[in-house]
C-alpha cells in the first residue's frame, strides 16, 4: 500500500496528472522498477514507451516536484509536514505550499526586500520570516496576516528561529547579536553578544532550553536561551557555518559548512565526535532525522546525502537539482524528504527508496576532456579536483587520478597516449602515466592558476596558460622550462600548437588572440576583432587557419597567413570549439547545447541536447565519428557525430496524423485512425527524432507523447547520444511497439 501511496502522489504532483491516460504512459513508464506497482502492473501495458535506467540505484524519483519558477532562498516545513513556506531571491513574498498537492496556498507580503531566512512554529499556528529589509516578523500561517514587526533591528539578519514550545522566537544579525523576543507580546526578552563575526545560522534545543548559533568564522556557540550565557564554543570548520541542528534528545549539534564539511559535536561537552565528508561545495543546511539514527545535509554541489549519525557513513545520494540545494528536511514521520532549491524547484523525496553505491562520475563541474589518440579512452578533469580515466565503449571508470589541491582546468593526451598532462587552479601542471596512473612530475614556475595545458605534436613540449598573463614552453622529458613568453595584458585562457609544431596561438581575457614562434619565442602576429575575453584557440588540421571562441557569442576562423577574419558563427556563449579530423566541421560548446557546424559555410548543420548546464570542452575522436563533451552537470557524454537529421522535417508537422501521414512504410509508424492515434513499429525514426520542452515533455511535432520526471531527464539518452558517463547513472527511452494518442487503451493487454 505504500507503494501505492507514493505512486500515486508520484502522477498527482507531476505535470502528466492533467491527463488520466499519463497515469500510465508517463507515471508507471517512469516509476521505480521493480518496485510492487510497477511489477504487477508493466507486464500488462505492452504498448508504453520503454525507459531503461542504467545504474538502477543511481536515479531517485521525487514522489512531488513543486515547480516556482523563482530561485528560493530558504524553505521551512509545518510541524504537521503539510506546508511548507519559501522565500525566493527575486521576490520578496513568501510563498506556502501543500506539501500533498504542490497546490500554492498563499503569499504572505509585507517584506521590501529579500528574505534570507523562514521558520514554522512546531503547532503549525505561525510563520517568523527576516530580511534585508532589516526587519522579523510574525505571521498566522493560516491567515497569512502580519501580526507582530519585531522593532529596533539597525541591520539585517541572517537567521531565525521558533522555540519548539512555540513561545519564543531567536534572530541573528550580521553585526554578531542575538536577540530573542516573546511570541505573544513581541516583547525583547534577552540579547546574545557572541563573537565579533556575523551569525549565519540558529537554533533552539528540543526543550527549548539552549540555543546554538554558527558564525562566519567557523565557530558553533552554544548558549542558555532563558538567561542568555555564553555556556561554550566548539571548533572545527575553517570556513563560515551555514546551518546547526540539535539531534532530537538535544545530546548532539551538527554543523555544515562552507569548507564543503559536516561536524557532529557533542551538546554537553563541545567535543568533536565525527567529521562527515562527500559534498565538493559549500554546505547550506544540515538536520537530524526524527528518530536522529540519521542526518540530511544539502549544499551548493547541487546534491542531497544522507548520512548515519551514529557511524557518519554516507547512506545515499540525491541529485536531480540543477542548481544549489539551499534547504532540506525531513517531514515529522520521518518517511520523506524535503529539499528545495536556487533552480526554483521543491522536491519531495521518500526517504527509504535509494542505496548506498559505489560513485563513479564527477561531483562537480567537468571543466576539460580528451581523448586518446587510438579513440578507446577519455580523460576529463573536473572541479572536484580529480583527474578520471573511462572507457569510451563502456562508459566505466578506469583510473582516477588525484594529486591536485585545486580544480583541475585542462587535461590533454599525449600523441603517443602515454602520457597526460594536466593544469589545475593550485598553479601547478602535473604529468601522468596513462596506464599506470603515477605521476611522473610536477612542472613549477607559473605564478597564477594554469588554465590549459597542450602537447606539442612530437610530444616533447607542452605549453601552458595561466593567469599570470603568461605562456610557458617545458620540455616533456626534463620538465625544465625552455620559454616565457610575454604580450597578454590579462589572462591567458587557452593555447594550442599548430599541426606542424612551429607555432602557437593563444587566447586571452583581453580579447586577443595571439600567434607565438615556438622556436624563438617570438610575437608573430595579434588578431583582434571579438569584444569580450577570448576563452578557446586551437588550429585547423591543415593548419592554415586559427578558430577562436568568445563570450561576445562568437566563434571565429582566422586565416594564419593574412590574419584575417574569413568567418564567423554565432553561438551562445561558446566555451569550447574544436575542428573535426578532416576539417570539414566544428563542433561547440555552448550554455547546455553541442552544436555541429559545416567548416566552411558556417551553417549549422545540427544541435545536440542533453546536458542541463554549460558545457565547457568540446572534441571529435580520431576517426571523426563521435564528439565528446563535458559539462558543469557533472557528465561527460559521448555522441554520434555522424547522423542524417530527421528532426527538422518533423517538427514542421502540427498533428500527429500529419506527420504519420508523411512518412513512409519504411518508417514503421503507422496510423490507426484519424483520431491521432499513433503506433510505432521495430525501427522507427521517433526514436530519433523526438525533442523534450522544458516541463519535461517528449514531444513529436508539438505533440506531448510522454512526461520524464526531473530524475530521469537529468541522464536521459536524447537522439544521437552514445554513453552518458555521470555519477547519477543514465536512462534510455524507446518507443519500439508502443501505441500513443486518443486510443492509448490500446496498450493495455488483459
């Protein structure tokens, strides 16, 4: 039966629930496999769409997506758990939401600027919210009107907090006081003075006895809520703590922080008990389970762990955000999950579905990629630090490489694949055995972060760029710098060789691009024309020209010879541009587009979707059949880059009966009846062909066929994908024999 609760609170809060036949076309095709809904019911629906997740345990379904389309700050949960209240960045109301029907119940207004912080009282009877607009106030969670405007506030606040008797309320402030005022009458009963550094976060004891505070120095204070003592300080965290909650019998205090860590200390004492680690950014809000056997922590890596309290081992791993999770907590049963966050969505979760597994995958932006010389291995570096090895067949991970402090920012190959070179924020570049994964030297000398990397075609130099506004030459051998060269007025963000190994060419923050001789040093030539930094630079095959890609939004070739402009493409925000083998086409990185352009006319020749964030590396294999890329969603993803695209001749239909109309038998979709009911048979191109809107719907020429959860279409295959390499597992839909449209009862089979 609880199964068949959240299933149902699954389809209720979906987009899909406007549509009775979605029940079963979009909820069970999505829903847990294995799970008893699914298995009694999917052997009788033979004509759904096929979803395939790979890394099963990898995908969590949220049973309720609440879309705001605000980026939300905060979030508080009744203490029934059937509301919860928002505040986002770009409105000053706050919103309350029922937590069973995502419906919007109410905006409470009367705040003149962003509120940074929200709570519930434990009754569910009142709302404390504080802002930037230097005020707290009180509110009926029932009503949604104002009842009290706690006065002589002088300076914004960065939390609040109710007392779980319901009587007291605590607010902290940027300039280090605490003050904790009576609920009935708003009268100030007590003033904290801590630590001269800002109050980030509060909260009361269970018998409402204590109160602890994070403050931005790292510190945890614990206090006497009645007479307002200073009872002890706890240390750890070196960075400000952003979050503090007491476990449920008050013996423990659990802190995160953005030092990217999550402390357990003991209440009584101030001793450190464990240190909990596995988020790769900032930590933005921390709380015990109801029965404190577990802990929830939320953080700026866009992800959701769950941790036990008693040992600290990560239990499991949530991330379907796109964005910083800013909020999460357990409703009072214990049994689901609430977190929200900046990408406007408030998700709720069944606390017990997911495992612990091992992650293999990036946990943070994957800022380069390249791949080996005979096609078989990729090698991306990332964010998270880490250096990582994968098959391109299989996706599976081979080595991981650590040595870096700092975030890896340009990997490449070597010509022979021996080697890889590596260049990270901490300064240093770092060679690498491929095969072994040792590191064979540390190349020392650029005074700012190493934003690329490259080999020389031989493989006995390697160039780099730094931001010190300079390129230097090593050999690869020695590691001894032979050049510096000189003439960039700001960063340098990109370099590359030319085929032949003669020369140079960089790209910088001060809108340059730049033509070096690799044997004297020298400045050839300086090819201006973008308006903004200069962030990619690399040869044609041939070597007779010179692709350059900007934030002005363009990406231009350079004729080497003449210096000249002799084409530009237009692109959002390009990141990343690379040349096909042949030099017939250029692939780009864009936002969350891969786009494939004709070298020579510049028009596009396809758009590849499928990453959710900025993708920042872009290359061709070898043979030019596929085009990798890797993305600030964390994925690495590999695609068809040969492909004859359908899709621009489909979604020029407005109907479904159009469109079956215009294919051919070949195609093997057929139509049943006029009434747009649509089978697909063995080999048809809407696999293809299919694009997805931003609610989450496949569609076929504006037609809805099936609605993906956020989960799924996170890591789901789009028409020319190949392998989706992400810690959160992919998933693969087919349409092969299902039967969609008014005459969807087609695909039940009794």
């Amino acid at each position: 039966m609880s199964d068949a609760a959240s299933f149902s609170a699954h389809f209720a809060g979906s987009h899909a629930s406007k549509s009775t036949p979605h029940l079963y076309i979009s909820a069970l095709s999505t829903w847990y496999q294995e799970s008893p809904v699914w298995t009694h019911w999917k052997h009788r629906f033979t004509g759904l769409p096929s979803i395939t997740l790979l890394k099963k345990d990898a995908i969590t379904v949220p049973l309720l997506t609440i879309t705001t389309k605000l980026q939300i700050s905060c979030a508080a949960v009744s203490g029934k758990g059937d509301q919860i209240v928002c505040s986002c960045y770009d409105n000053f109301s706050l919103l309350v939401w029922d937590t069973k029907t995502g419906y919007l119940l109410k905006k409470l207004e009367g705040h003149t600027d962003h509120v940074r912080s929200v709570a519930f009282s434990s009754n569910g009877n009142q709302i404390v919210s504080g802002s930037k607009d230097n005020s707290v106030r009180l509110w009926d969670a029932k009503t949604g009107h104002q009842i009290i405007n706690f006065p002589g506030h002088n300076s914004y606040f960065a939390s609040v907090a109710f007392s779980p008797d319901c009587s007291r309320v605590a607010s902290g402030f940027n300039h280090v006081l605490i003050k904790v005022w009576d609920t009935k009458t708003g009268k100030l009963l007590s003033q904290l003075q801590g630590p001269s550094i800002d109050v980030r976060s509060l909260v009361f004891s269970p018998d409402s006895n204590k109160i602890a505070s994070g403050h931005m120095d790292g510190s945890v204070w614990v206090w006497d809520a009645r007479t307002g003592d200073h009872l002890r300080k706890m240390e750890g965290h070196r960075k400000g703590v952003s979050s503090v909650a007491f476990s449920p019998d008050g013996f423990k205090i659990v802190s995160g922080a953005f030092d990217h860590s999550i402390l357990v200390w003991d209440a009584n004492t101030g001793h450190l008990l464990r240190k909990l680690q596995g988020h790769s950014d900032s930590v933005n809000s921390v709380t015990f389970s109801p029965d404190g056997n577990q802990i929830i922590s939320g953080s700026d890596d866009h992800s959701i762990c769950v941790w036990d309290a008693k040992i600290g081992h990560q239990l499991k791993k949530l991330q379907v955000h796109t964005d910083h999770v800013t909020s999460v907590t357990f409703l009072p049963d214990g049994d689901k999950i609430i977190s929200s966050s900046s990408d406007g969505l408030i998700n709720i979760w069944d606390a017990k579905t997911g495992q612990l597994r091992e992650q293999e995958g990036h946990s943070n932006s994957v800022t380069s990629i390249s791949l080996s010389p005979d096609g078989q291995q990729i090698v991306s570096g990332s964010r998270d630090n880490s250096i990582r090895l994968w098959n391109i067949k299989s996706g599976h991970q081979l080595k991981e490489l650590q040595g870096h402090t700092d975030n890896v920012m340009s990997v490449m190959f070597s010509p022979d694949g021996n080697q890889i070179v590596s260049g990270s924020l901490d300064c240093s570049i770092h060679i690498w055995d491929a095969k072994t994964g040792n590191k064979l030297k540390i190349l020392l000398g650029h005074t700012g972060w190493v934003s690329s990397v490259v080999f020389s075609p031989d493989g006995h130099q390697i160039v780099s760029a730094s931001q010190d506004q300079s390129i230097c030459l090593w050999d690869t051998k020695t590691g001894y710098q032979l050049k510096k060269l000189q003439g960039h007025t700001d960063i340098v963000s990109s370099v590359s060789f030319s085929p032949q190994g003669d020369h140079i060419v960089s790209g910088s923050w001060d809108k340059s691009v730049c033509v070096w001789d690799v044997e004297m040093g020298h400045h050839l030539m300086k090819l201006e024309g973008h308006t903004r930094s200069v962030d990619s630079v690399t040869f044609s095959p041939d070597g007779r020209q010179i692709m350059s890609s900007s934030i002005d939004l363009s990406i231009r070739l350079w004729d080497i010879k003449t210096g000249q402009q002799v084409l530009q493409l237009y692109s959002p925000l390009p990141r990343s541009a690379a040349f096909s083998p042949d030099g017939h086409q250029i692939v780009s990185g864009s936002k969350n587009l891969v786009g494939v352009w004709d070298a020579k006319t510049g028009q596009k020749l396809r758009v590849l979707k499928g990453h959710t964030e900025t993708v920042n590396s872009v290359a061709f294999s070898p043979d030019g059949n596929q085009i990798v890329s890797g993305s600030s969603d964390h994925s690495v993803r590999v695609w068809n880059a040969k492909t004859n695209d359908q899709q621009t001749n489909f979604q020029e239909h407005n109907n479904l009966f159009d469109l079956v109309a215009s294919l051919s038998d070949n195609n093997q979709v057929t139509s049943l009846s006029v009434d747009q009911f649509i089978h697909v048979g063995d080999h048809s191109l809407l696999d293809t062909s299919w694009d997805i809107d931003e609610d989450g719907w496949i569609c076929l020429a504006s037609n809805h066929l099936i609605w993906i959860p956020s989960t799924i279409r996170k890591v789901l295959h789009h028409p020319h994908s190949i392998l989706i390499i992400s810690q959160l597992g992919s998933a693969k839909i087919s349409f092969k024999d299902s039967k969609l449209g008014y005459l969807w009862h087609e695909c039940y089979t009794s």
